[in-house]
C-alpha cells in the first residue's frame, strides 16, 4: 500500500489518535461551527476507526462523514502473497 518504512504504524488507531487530537485542538478555536470529515481511501479508515471505535472523545462540530472509496480489508490483508 505504501513505498515508506514496513510497520511503521501498528494500527489505524494510532492514525485516529492524530485525528483525535486534531479535532480537539480546532474544537477549541471553533467551537460554533458544523464540521464535515472527508475520507478518502486510507483517510476513509482512519475516519471509521475514529467513528466506531469508543475511546475517542466526540467531537460536537463534526456532524457528517464523508467516504470516498474506502480502503477495506480484512484481518488477512497482509498475508496474500501474489506470485
């Protein structure tokens, strides 16, 4: 999927915990105003795993997601073998 360093990130969660933070530090700026998420591929499973998983604090400003082609795999992407 990626041409950088093989496992550099262990999981999405450690995407959506940037994502996390980013949207609590502009919460803080802009706290009257309606957010829209946009996702597009990779950035459509780090938005997923922010929506679904619970231990991120919701952000009241983000009122709609938007995916576009989302990357979707199972839990043996990564051990398919091509010849």
């Amino acid at each position: 999927m990626s041409s950088g360093e093989a496992y550099a990130i262990d999981s999405f969660s450690e995407y959506a915990e940037q994502l996390q933070q980013v949207l609590l530090f502009l919460g803080l700026h802009a706290k009257n105003s309606d957010w829209v998420l946009v996702g597009q591929s990779t950035g459509c499973s780090i938005i997923m795993e922010h929506t679904l998983n619970r231990v991120w604090q919701r952000v009241p400003q983000v009122k709609k997601r938007i995916l576009l082609a989302p990357l979707l795999r199972n839990h043996d992407a990564f051990s398919v073998k091509i010849p």
